[in-house]
C-alpha cells in the first residue's frame, strides 16, 4: 500500500495524490507541491492514507513543504496581479479586434508562467496577442481555448435548481450526460428544461440515471402477474 495525500489546486478542481514524504499534514491545510508546471500552492482535502498502488499515477510526485505565510502572501498578491492581467488582456484582445471572449486568467505560485482561459467559436489565430502579452507581463505566456461547461466552471452562477452551479461546487471532473438519462426519467425533453447555464445537458441528469436503470432492470426480472407457470412437459 502507498501513503498519500489528496490536494485539490482550484475550487471544485480535480484531486491530485501526493506522497506527503514523513510530512505531519492535515485536511485543510496548504502544502507546496512539484508538478509539471513547477511548484504549486494546493489545499489538502484528503487526509494521509494507504491507497493499493493501481490507484496511484507512477511516479508519484512529493510534496516539497508545508506552505508558510509566506507562500500565503504570495498567492494573495497572484489573485491581485491576475485581476490586473485580465483588465489588460481584454484591452489587447480589443485592439487586435480578436473574436475571443476571456474568462479567466492565472499565475503558476513562482510567476513563471501567465496562463488566460478563452472561449471562442472557432480557431483564433492569437500569435500577434501572445506577443504583445509577453511584452506587457515578461514572462512565459500560454492561451488555453476551453469549452462552454469550463467556463461555467470556472465562473459559477445558479442552476434552475436556485443553487449554485455543481460544477463550481463540487464536481471534480465532467461525466458524460445524454439525452437518454432524461428520457429514462420521464424528464420533459424541452431543451429549455433539461439544459444548465452553459447550454448543454444539466450534469444532475446522471445523479439518479444509475438508479433508474437499476430499477429498471429489477422490473424486467420480476414475473408478470397472471403468467402461466405450470408445467407442460410431456411426464
């Protein structure tokens, strides 16, 4: 069995294993971990514990550090100078006059990297941006197109429910829904009805879909009331 530890780096992100290497670590805290983008600042949302080694992504990444006030600081003052990198993005979007529509922006913890999330139609040719957004912030520059539920994700808001988006809550990664899952549950099929804030099928269709199905399959099994169960067999 191997020893890790859950970190989430966004709110309702994906959770991440780590070997907390004889780290004292606890749910709730900061660590400063090694990714592929360099160091990261993470939540701890699962505690130590064993997991078989199929569980776990080889190499297992540890963790550097519990994060101190320092680290801290620093991601405030990324959460500021990403507000600022937004308002300036969107000024050289406009001058370029590109058919994009920002949603979000983010610094790597060492301010190595700048990366800005996008929607976007079709194929944006945005080299002449990159270019003038490396000028402006000096340093490493990355645009990511994503799609309408990350923006969703990304962003929040109210479903049809009154509450505030899952998948800006808690869902941790996207599960496929189809029309199929509202059809089993005799769901009205109006595309007004059965859709999210990010215009395709609400994820809370597949919440109750393995249960129908189950019931469903239970009742195909049970004998129809009245069936002639005598046997006609030749003695």
């Amino acid at each position: 069995m191997q020893t890790v530890i859950g970190i989430r780096f966004k709110k309702a992100g994906k959770i991440y294993y780590f070997d907390p290497d004889g780290i004292e670590l606890t749910p709730g805290g900061f660590v400063i971990v090694e990714t592929s983008r360099g160091q990261e600042f993470g939540e701890i949302v699962v505690g130590p514990k064993q997991v078989p080694p199929a569980d776990v992504v080889q190499p297992l990444k540890k963790v550097v550090r519990a994060a101190s006030e320092e680290d801290c600081q620093k991601i405030l003052e990324n959460r500021q100078k990403e507000e600022e990198a937004f308002d300036a993005a969107l000024q050289k979007i406009q001058e370029h006059a590109l058919d994009m529509k920002l949603v979000d922006v983010e610094y790597t913890f060492d301010r190595s990297k700048v990366i800005f999330y996008f929607t976007a139609d079709g194929r944006v040719d945005f080299r002449e941006l990159v270019k003038d957004l490396a000028t402006v912030f000096r340093t490493r520059i990355e645009l990511r197109q994503i799609g309408v539920r990350d923006e969703a994700k990304m962003i929040g808001g109210l479903g049809p429910c009154g509450r505030v988006l899952c998948c800006h809550t808690f869902l941790g990664e996207f599960e496929p829904v189809s029309i199929r899952m509202a059809k089993d549950q005799n769901l009205s099929l109006n595309p007004t009805k059965i859709s999210g804030v990010c215009g395709r099928l609400m994820c809370c269709l597949r919440y109750e879909s393995d249960a129908y199905e189950m019931a469903k399959a239970a009742l195909q099994n049970v004998q129809e009331p009245g069936t002639d169960v005598t046997d006609h067999s030749t003695p």
